[in-house]
C-alpha cells in the first residue's frame, strides 16, 4: 500500500485531474468542462492524492450546502486503483465533513462497479436507492448514503 500525500486541490491542478478523470472513467467522463466547473463553485472542495514524488494519482470533488455533501467525483488513475487512494481520499473527507458539522453524506455510484460500492460500504455508505439508467450508458446508479 502506498503512502498518499493528501492535500486541497487548485486550479493549477486542472489538467492533470481532467487527465486522471478521463482515464479512470473513459467514455463516462465529464470531459474537462466539468473539472473546470467544480474549481468555479464556492460549494465545491477538492481534495488530491499525491503519490511519493508528488505526482497527483487521484482525487476527490464534493459539494457541501448546508449539514448534507454529496460526493461529485472520486477518480484515481487506473495504474494506482487498488492500492489505498481512493480509500485514503474518502477517509479524509468524512473526517473533513464530520469536523464540518455535515451530518450526511451522499453519492451515486456505477450499480455494476463492485469495488466502489465494496469501498463505500465498507466506509459506511448503505444503499439508499436506485435511478434507473442514470448514466449515458444505461447504467443504473445507486445512491449511497452515510450518517456522519
């Protein structure tokens, strides 16, 4: 397991986290566009993972309005998946929002991703409900809460 360097995101950051968004979701992705447009929000924090040389591996973008959040992205390159970043991201924003006074937290996730809901749940996300065909693939999404 690496050992991930965590630290706010900025808007220098942009196109290595397009670049990283990109590869982990392929033709899912949001496209720069949608990168750009998390940096404009005041709602939105972004968190980045830094691998041992300070190179960002992945990342995490959530909106926070009142006591609820909901995670917006959670990518990390494809070469890195597997190996504690997504989970070190995920920790330190509960911990974040928790510290934030959000009592809640919420998400959606691919329905046939199975690592992602296995990394949720086991950092107590419970499935809350299902939209059908949510994604542009077809895919159904299932959304996830956690009480904080």
């Amino acid at each position: 397991m690496t050992a991930w360097r965590l630290r706010p995101g900025s808007a220098a950051d942009i196109p290595i986290l397009t670049a990283i968004e990109a590869a982990a979701f392929g033709t899912a992705s949001w496209g720069g566009r949608g990168v750009e447009d998390g940096f404009r929000d005041r709602l939105v924090d972004t968190l980045v993972a830094e691998d041992a040389v300070a190179h960002p591996q992945g990342f995490l973008m959530w909106r926070r309005v009142g006591d609820e959040a909901e995670v917006l992205t959670l990518a990390v390159s494809p070469d890195q998946q597997r190996r504690g970043c997504a989970r070190a991201l995920l920790d330190a924003a509960l911990e974040a929002l928790r510290g934030g006074g959000v009592r809640a937290l919420f998400l959606e996730v691919d329905a046939g991703n199975r690592a992602a809901i296995s990394l949720y749940e086991n950092c107590g996300f419970a499935r809350i409900a299902r939209r059908r065909r949510y994604y542009r693939s077809g895919a159904d999404a299932l959304v996830m809460r956690a009480d904080l």
